[in-house]
C-alpha cells in the first residue's frame, strides 16, 4: 500500500526538485501540506497530483 501522506525529501524525489523548491512551493501556497504533530511537514500524495495536473494544464 502506497503512503497518503509523503516526507519533504520523498517529495523532493517525486518532482526532482530542491528541499528550498518545495519550501517555496508550499510557502507560496502553491502546494498544499500539513503538519504532524509539532515539526513533521506532510506533502499529501493528492496535492502533488493536483500540482503537476495544475502545471500541465498550464502548459497546454
């Protein structure tokens, strides 16, 4: 069974992008994630689809 949720660094391998890119990406609200208890950030898995669906849409 695939994971639901995704670390930052599993994040980062997904869209071989920087620990700063993906920083910047939630920052800016582009991509959405939540936090665990107190200092773990989560990348849901439907959040990266929702953005790579949104870049391509964007692309088109």
């Amino acid at each position: 069974m695939a994971p639901d949720l995704l670390t930052v660094p599993e994040a980062m391998a997904v869209l071989k992008v920087s620990r700063w890119t993906i920083y910047s990406l939630i920052r800016s609200g582009e991509l959405r994630s939540v936090v665990v208890r107190t200092r773990c950030r989560r990348i849901p898995v439907a959040a990266l689809e929702e953005y790579v669906t949104r870049l391509c849409e964007e692309a088109a």
